[in-house]
C-alpha cells in the first residue's frame, strides 16, 4: 500500500511546536550555551557540507568498542585541566589542538591519544568528542602526513557533583558516559556517585557497570556513529570544529604565558555563565537549585580532584543558613487554590536553602508571627497587596512572592523585598545571610 501523504515541511513543525506553546514563538525555546552557540528547538536539513563532515568521520574513527577504565593520571594531550577550571567545549578543543601541536614540536611525532573530561550537557559533549576528530583530521593534514587513529579517553566530570542528595550524581555520571560512549570514545572512566566523600565498594561497582549496561543494552555500540544523521548533533559538531580550529589559528601563535591567561579567562567566563543560569533557575542542578530535600544532609568532602563545582556555592549558603529552617514561614494569602503557585514556588527557592519552610494562613500568622525572623507572602498580587497594606505587627524581615509592582511603595508596610524569578538564588542567599547574622536587609 503507498503512502500518497505529503511529508510535512518545516513550517509544519515549526507551527506544531508553536500551537503546543499556545501562541508563543518557537523560537523562544532556542537555548544559549556558555561556548556561544544556540542550541535551535528544530533542525530541519542534513546539508552537502554535514554529509562530508560524516563521510569524514567515518574514514577516521576507532572502531574499538568503548571499554570502562579507571580514572587515569595522566595521557599524551590531556585537556581535563582547562576543563577542570570550568573550560567549554571549545575551550577544550582549542587545548586539544595545542597539546597536539606542543607535543609533535617535542616529541616529532604525532599522539596517539588525548584526554577529555564529558560534563551533562549531553547533545554538547556528544559533539565535542565527534568534533575532536574532525580537528584533529585537519591537524594532520595542515602537517601534511596521514590522519593516524586517535584513542579517545573520556572521565565523566565532576563540575555537576553535588554533596546533598549524592544519588542525584550517578544519574549525571551515566549521563555523561552515554554521551561520550554516542560521541566516540575508546575507553570510559565513571566517578562513584559518592566520590566527593569517599567511594565504597557498591558505589565503584555501580560505576564500573554503567560503561557494562550502555554497551550490552542499548546497543549504541553496534553502528559506528550512533549520532550520525542526527541534524542538530551534526550542527553542533560542524559548529565546534570550526570555531575551535579559527581559535587554535589564533591560539598557537601566543607565547606560553599569553596562552595561559586566554585558557584561564575562556574557562573562568564558561563557569561564571553557568553558574549565573544555576543562579537563575535557566538551567537545573537537580537536588541543590531545584528539588533540593531540606532533609539531606551534605557529607564532608574528601576529593574534588581539582574540579571547580557549579553547585559548592550552594552548598556553602545552605551550610550557613539550613539552622534557621524553624525560623522561617510562609505566608499563604487568600484562596489556596489561587495561591498555592507561588506557595510551591518559594517552598522551593527555600528549599534550596536547606529551609523546609512552614506554610500558614494569615490569621495563625498573626497569631504565631513572634515565633518567625523571615516571612514570605505568597499569593496573588491582590491578596498580597491586600495582607501588606492592611498592617502587620512582625518585627521580622518581610517579603513578597513576586516582583510586584508596588515593591518599591511598600517599604513603608515593613516589605524588605521579594523573591521572585529570574532573580539569583545566590545573590539572594547572602542577603539572607547577612539578615541572620544582623548585617544587613533583603531587596
């Protein structure tokens, strides 16, 4: 039987994704990377130019099946320092090419094998490791001799662990070792999800496994570029290739301490963007700046292995700030139904803070207000307006849910601030810090 059916176009898509978004562009679900790449909701054309980039691949990859390995201390190019230091994709590719470049100039004669730390930006890391090979294609061409094959070592990275809610790792850990096993390497190092305070025997055997289920179960391993036709892997790749080969051009002609501080500056710029989308609440780390458990208590850490961690911020603020759980309270103002949005809301700003915050009516407020020293109301703007300027007698620091309109009037209602979204969790936290410890007042 044929199929007469049109096959839909890319403006069929692009309206399909617009009606899920009830009216709302799709482009508004494009998403910045700390590399400087948009990452588009939709991909629509596989051009002539990705169709090469995969015949090239294809000419030059290992074939070696992807085998689990322990963390190793040291390989021929190794880009997990500037990693490391909070480095993006880029980043790492720029340093791969250098090494590269350092090690031939020393040695004569080209690596066999290079070093990468994979993070949980799946799509990302995906790319980074099949565009490792495209650069490196063109690093021995522009040497004139033969593209050699190039071993891949991948270490799933630590930048994402977190202390609280450690489990929470071993789904990042599998994360990361999928996307490097899809993206093409060789062999395979997972950290136990329990590494920070110390491995056990169940937690190594859980990582060595990882590498075990990804080979043997989901079949990845049985083509040899999984991600091979996949629009936006193959836009990502061609992306990274050729920005990082512009900026090794540019990278390879600074002196030793020039190259050093552009490393530095790249690597220190990627973690301070990603920390501000933690900050922010644009971009998850699960157990620590959403569905953080105020219960979970953080276990010392004993290694970081020198890994810069977007979430010990986090932790640090919810360290000086968790002991006041008892003395802070939510104020649900009017109807739950019409309220309990922004009660959910700032129960979970709080929780990050390592506050299981107590949720009460207006009247047991007034009744209980001496037992608190911070207070949230949370409501509709209505409600809120209507508690704030009817009076209160709380001696504590107030603040809304919400940037309402009338924040600024309210100061003289007692209103210190607000929280609301897209402000910093960080930024918000030591102020808070400083209300406990008597230095200063929210905004």
């Amino acid at each position: 039987m044929v199929d007469n059916r049109e096959q839909p176009t890319a403006n069929d898509w692009k309206q399909l994704v617009t009606d899920s978004l009830k009216g709302k562009d799709w482009r508004v679900l494009t998403t910045q990377t700390p590399e400087g790449i948009s990452i588009e909701p939709l991909y629509f054309e596989r051009t002539d130019k990705l169709r090469e980039q995969a015949s090239t691949l294809h000419t030059i990859w290992n074939s070696q099946v992807a085998t689990f390995t322990k963390p190793l201390d040291s390989i021929e190019v190794d880009t997990r320092p500037v990693h490391r230091e909070g480095a993006d994709a880029i980043t790492e590719l720029v340093a791969f090419l250098t090494a590269a470049h350092d090690f031939t100039e020393t040695h004569h004669q080209l690596p066999s094998q290079v070093g990468f730390a994979v993070d949980t930006h799946f799509f990302m890391e995906i790319a980074k490791l099949r565009a490792a090979r495209l650069v490196w294609h063109a690093f021995c061409h522009a040497r004139k001799v033969e593209p050699t094959t190039l071993h891949i070592y991948a270490e799933t990275s630590l930048r994402s662990y977190s202390l609280y809610d450690p489990p929470v790792n071993l789904l990042r850990s599998a994360n990361s070792a999928f996307s490097a096993v899809i993206g093409g390497a060789n062999a395979v190092a997972v950290y136990p999800y329990d590494e920070l305070t110390g491995a056990t025997a169940t937690s190594e055997r859980l990582a060595e496994n990882v590498v075990e289920v990804i080979r043997h179960e989901s079949f990845v391993t049985a083509v040899q570029d999984p991600s091979a036709g996949a629009y936006a892997v193959e836009s990502l790749t061609d992306q990274l290739a050729n920005e990082a080969w512009t900026l090794f051009l540019q990278t390879v002609e600074l002196s030793v301490e020039e190259r050093a501080q552009w490393f530095a500056d790249r690597a220190q710029a990627s973690f301070t963007f990603q920390l501000e989308r933690l900050a922010k609440r644009k971009q998850a780390l699960i157990g620590t700046t959403s569905y953080a458990n105020p219960v979970d208590v953080a276990g010392t850490s004993v290694s970081d292995h020198g890994y810069k961690r977007l979430a010990e911020p986090f932790e640090k603020l919810r360290n000086e700030l968790h002991s006041y759980s008892d003395k802070v309270v939510i104020i649900q103002a009017g109807e739950y139904k019409a309220s309990k949005a922004r009660v959910d809301y700032i129960k979970g700003v709080l929780s990050v803070y390592g506050w299981d915050a107590q949720v009460i009516d207006v009247e047991t407020f007034h009744q209980v207000h001496d037992a608190y020293v911070y207070a949230v109301v949370a409501g509709t703007d209505e409600d809120s307006e209507a508690f704030v300027e009817s009076g209160h007698s709380f001696e504590g620091t107030l603040n809304v849910a919400g940037n309402h309109p009338k924040l600024a009037a309210w100061r003289e209602y007692g209103v210190q601030g607000a929280i609301y979204a897209g402000q910093s969790l960080l930024e918000k936290g030591s102020e808070l810090v400083a209300v406990f410890k008597g230095q200063g007042e929210v905004k």
